[in-house]
C-alpha cells in the first residue's frame, strides 16, 4: 500500500522513525479489515496525540521557544520596515518627487522576507525544540493567535495598523511556511544524526 509510505511521513514529524513506521505498520495491518477511512483517521488522531503530548510534557519549554522565535520574527519584519522607510526616503530625496510605492523592486523587498522570515523561524523552532518541532509550531501558532487578539482589543478593527498585525501574526501563507521550516529543520537534524 502505497499510502502506507504518506501515513508514515506524517507520522515521523511528531515521532521518531522507528516509531513512525511501526505505528503506521500496525494502522494498515486494521486497515485491511476496517477501511481507508479509519486507517487515515488513525493517523490522524495519533498524529494530534503525538503533537499535543509533545506540548503537555514540556508546556513551558516549548511555549517559550515559541515565543522567543516570535519575538525574534517580531524583530526582523521591524527591521525590514525601517529599512523600507529609509529606501523610500533616501529615493524621495534622490529624486526630489514622489516615490511609487507599488513597483518591482518594491515587491521584491517584501515578497523575499515574507518568504525567509517565516521559513527562518520555523527553523529556530526546529533547532530550539528537536523531538517536539510540530510541538512548537503549534505553540507559535497559539501564541499568534493571542496576540492578534491582544491587537484586535488594543487597535479596534477599521484601524489599518490592527489589521496589518492581524495579518501578519494568524495568516495561515505564514504559519505554514513557519510549519515547512521546521520540517526542513527536524529533517536536516535527523539527516546529520544518521551520518
């Protein structure tokens, strides 16, 4: 069964391979009798036990990696935007007119950070929590939560200023280039491990 092979890969980003398999193993064996549909379930269900039992065992630990790697993102979109603020800035003055805001290079400044700050703090998660990686992805994405509910309370919805933070801390484009990070981390640790 090829969905075997699926069921495993998943299971791996919560467990240890050999566990993985082993899971995975055990799931197709009650498959053949009870379907694709409680096969794929089990692994599902596992796979939010694993998650969930890798943020109970250690709550605090991993709530605050998860929290530092924010404040680290936090930083670093910060400082793109002072960044930004000076380029436009500088090319007002250079110029002397208006500067177009909406223009190729401009995109560009933010579309390539959009991409490596979440990819990059998926990868602190990785490093800071090995063996709980998905663990601390869901941290982040808990403590995301609460603070665009912060945001929301602080900078009532209409204020440009709330929504942009609300954007950027719960979008899911984010969270899940966050999740990939940290899967190509706890991939490149087990890879270094093997050698």
């Amino acid at each position: 069964m090829h969905s075997d092979h699926i069921a495993e890969w998943i299971l791996s980003l919560v467990t240890s391979r050999d566990r993985a398999a082993s899971i995975a193993g055990d799931l197709t064996e009650g498959a053949a009798a009870r379907g694709a549909v409680w096969f794929w379930t089990g692994v599902l269900r596992t796979a939010a036990s694993l998650l969930w039992r890798g943020l109970a065992e250690r709550p605090a630990r991993v709530a605050g990696v998860a929290a530092a790697s924010l404040a680290i993102s936090v930083a670093l979109w910060l400082l793109v935007a002072g960044l930004s603020v000076v380029a436009l800035v500088a090319a007002h003055i250079k110029s002397g007119h208006p500067v177009e805001v909406v223009s190729i290079g401009y995109s560009i400044w933010f579309f390539v950070p959009a991409l490596l700050i979440p990819l990059l703090t998926g990868r602190l998660l990785a490093r800071w929590a090995p063996g709980r990686e998905m663990s601390a992805c869901l941290a982040y994405a808990i403590i995301c939560s609460i603070c665009c509910f912060i945001s929301i309370a602080l900078f009532p919805p209409g204020n440009r200023f709330s929504v942009s933070v609300h954007v950027s801390l719960i979008d899911a484009a984010p969270l899940a280039l966050v999740v990939a990070g940290a899967v190509w981390g706890r991939h490149r640790r087990l890879r270094a491990l093997q050698v």
